[in-house]
C-alpha cells in the first residue's frame, strides 16, 4: 500500500487509528494542552512542516488528505483555535497554495480528500479558490467532504 499523507492532521480527530503505520501525519505545529472544559488536546505530529511548503518529492502519496483550518474568526487563545486553528486575512491564497502542494506530492491517479468545515466560509467559496472541478463529495452538512483524483 502507498503511503497516505494527512497535510494538516491536528488532534487526527477523525482518524479511527490515531497512529495507522501507512499515513504520515503532518502539521505546522505541537500542542499539548487541556482545553477549558478539561479536554486534553494533544497535537503530535510525525512531521512539523507548513502545508504550503512540504518537504517531500513531487508524486510521492497515493493518497492526501486536506483538512486545513476552517475559521476566519475565533479568539487568539481560544479553545476553538487551539482545536482547529485559525485562517489568516488572506485565505485564499493561502488556502490555494495549500491545495497546489497536496496536488504536488499526489501520484497521478492518485485521490486528495478535502474535509472543510462551512461554518464560516461556504465550502463552494473554497472549490472556486481551487480552480480545478471535484470528482464527487457530499453535500448534506456543515463539514464536507471532497474528492479530487490528479
């Protein structure tokens, strides 16, 4: 099985094996931290690298997955912040140049799944930011999730 990259894993909230040997865990930062309501949050990631600038060879996954921070607006210390970060002013080209170094280290025929969270930013605001069409996803709730083959 190819390696499986999670660009932006946080606390791996979705992940069903939180350490599963196919997929290197990423993220800009490490945290260990207990949230106001007693929660642990713990952010250990295999590698601390920035999404935008990854250190791997172009077509190195099978497989990436995207989950970058969904919030334009949340307190600097707060614990929604802590949990799922915060975008800066200019997301769209941050978020764009996110999306373009998953692309980068997909294998061709290889599948990138965008998880967004449309709280604040509608996920069909992100899609046009992207510039290339999904292959398919749902559309029923608040957090989408989106598929894109290279």
């Amino acid at each position: 099985m190819e390696p499986i990259l999670d660009a932006c894993c946080g606390s791996k909230m979705f992940w069903y094996d939180k350490d599963n040997p196919f997929v290197i865990f990423m993220d800009n930062r490490e945290e260990n931290d207990i949230l106001c309501d007693g929660r642990k949050l713990i952010v250990k990631p295999d590698i601390v690298a920035d999404f935008k600038n990854m250190p791997f060879p172009d077509n190195t996954y099978g497989l990436v997955v995207f989950d970058p921070p969904h919030l334009i607006s949340a307190g600097a210390d707060s614990w929604l912040a802590k949990k799922y970060g915060v975008l800066p002013k200019e997301w769209k080209p941050y978020l764009k140049a996110g999306f373009d170094e998953c692309m980068r280290v997909l294998k061709p025929g290889g599948v990138l799944v965008f998880k967004w969270n449309e709280d604040q930013i509608k996920t069909a605001e992100v899609l046009k930011v992207f510039e290339r069409q999904p292959l398919f996803g749902d559309r029923r709730s608040k957090t989408r999730w989106t598929f894109f083959m290279k």
